[in-house]
C-alpha cells in the first residue's frame, strides 16, 4: 500500500518526483514560435512602452521595429516549463528566482528552443517532504536550419518537488495489525511517564514488574516461610521467646 499519489502542477498523478531530478539533468522543453498579435497584446495590457506597441515609433528607432516584452518572453518561457516538465511532476509552489536576463530582442514570428537544467538538489529545511531544486532555464532564437542562432533569455530560480511516497509500514503477524493501545492488557500497555531514554542517569527508569523474568529472581524472597509444628519458624538471630514470669 502506498501514500495517495501526488499531484503534478497540472493536478494529474505525478510521474517525476525529487528523487528524479538530478544535478546534470537537461528537460528539452521544446519550441515556441512568437505569436505578433499576442506579443502586442500582452504589452499593451502589461507593459504599454512604445518599443511594445507603436509600430512606427518601433521602426524609425534601433529597434527596427516592435520587440516583445521581457515578461511577455519568459511568460511563454513559463508555459513551456509547464507544458513540459510540471504538468508530469510532483510540483509545489517556487521560493522564487535568483536571475531573470534578457539577453537580445525577440520578434514576432521568433523560434525559441526552451529548456532547463537541474544545477542542484537538496531536502528542503522549510517544507518537510519536499525536496529544493535548483533550475537554470535558457530560451534560444532558431534559425532556418534549427541551429540555435541567439541565446534571448536566461533565468536561475528554484521549485519545490515532492518525494517519491514510501511504502507503508508493514502489518503485523498473520497480517494484522498491531491493536490499539486501549485494547491491550494492563502491563503490556505504553507507560504514560517518560521513557527510559528520557530518565537523567542518575535516576534510572524502574522496572515493570510485570516484566521481570522469573529467572533473574531470588527464591529465597519468594518462597513462602517454612513451619514447624510448633509454629513459624524464628529469623535467625531474632529475640528469644520470652520466659513466663511468676
């Protein structure tokens, strides 16, 4: 039996958990071509600077004509990482990015080559059962043959992935489990005071009379006292029976 599955960032089952991201890992998250209307309607809801969105100003200047937003870019950057990687893993939230860089203008019509790369992997400290995974994700204009031509953005930031779920513990004799607490005898049950890993040492848990082993005890302080006809018999060295006075 194991834990109920884990989610991917899609909210489907999850096929890639921490343990599958490994430091040298490369994710191909493959190729987006740069919608014009998109790319100038995302800027002018966004990111209304002239080199988005006025054309004749875009082309009488360096640019030579519109270029996309910066986060239009990495917007489509992000729909590709989930496309590709986060809709198959164990996906949390992200603590957030250590670099976002445009490198060069990207147009309409742009073919950009997405990926990721795993640089590192640890247990996360702040959320149990999640494991920290440090990514570097690079997009690169392609030319006419596909060859990478241009690298156009790069991004360092980290995402919190899921452990793979364990097996559960295992039942006990004949496949039962162990029963509650409540329902087993008196001795046999869990002492409430603390445990003998919890007693200072100078002051050692006691021991549970019922489990003392009847070997380790001394039969002379356990054996009923012998008799005599005339009575018990005295302890040894003890006041000699008294005299009748007159």
């Amino acid at each position: 039996m194991t834990t109920p599955a884990a989610r991917s960032g899609t909210g489907q089952p999850a096929e890639l958990f921490f343990e599958d991201l490994v430091p040298g890992l490369t994710v191909d998250l493959g190729v987006v071509t740069v919608d014009g209307d998109e790319m100038v309607a995302f800027a002018r809801r966004f990111d209304p600077q002239w080199y988005h969105v006025d054309t004749d100003l875009a082309g009488e200047s360096r640019h030579g004509g519109l270029i996309a937003s910066g986060f239009y870019t990495v917007s489509l950057f992000m729909r590709a990482y989930v496309d590709h990687l986060l809709s198959r893993a164990a996906a949390d939230a992200s603590p957030g990015l250590e670099e976002l860089r445009w490198l060069a203008p990207v147009r309409a019509g742009d073919r950009l080559a997405v990926r990721v790369d795993v640089m590192g992997a640890r247990p996360s400290t702040a959320r149990p059962g999640l494991g920290t995974v440090s990514l570097t994700g690079t997009m690169l204009r392609l030319g006419p043959d596909d060859r990478p031509e241009q690298e156009v953005l790069r991004t360092r930031f980290r995402g919190w992935f899921a452990a793979r779920p364990t097996e559960a513990e295992p039942a006990g004799p004949a496949g039962t489990a162990d029963p509650p607490a409540a329902d087993l005898p008196e001795a046999d049950r869990p002492d409430h005071g603390p445990t003998g890993a919890d007693q200072p040492a100078s002051d050692p848990a006691e021991t549970d009379p019922a489990e003392t082993d009847p070997a380790e005890t001394d039969p002379a302080e356990t054996r009923p006292a012998e008799t005599s006809p005339d009575g018990p018999e005295q302890p040894e060295g003890g006041p000699a029976k008294a005299e009748p006075h007159d």
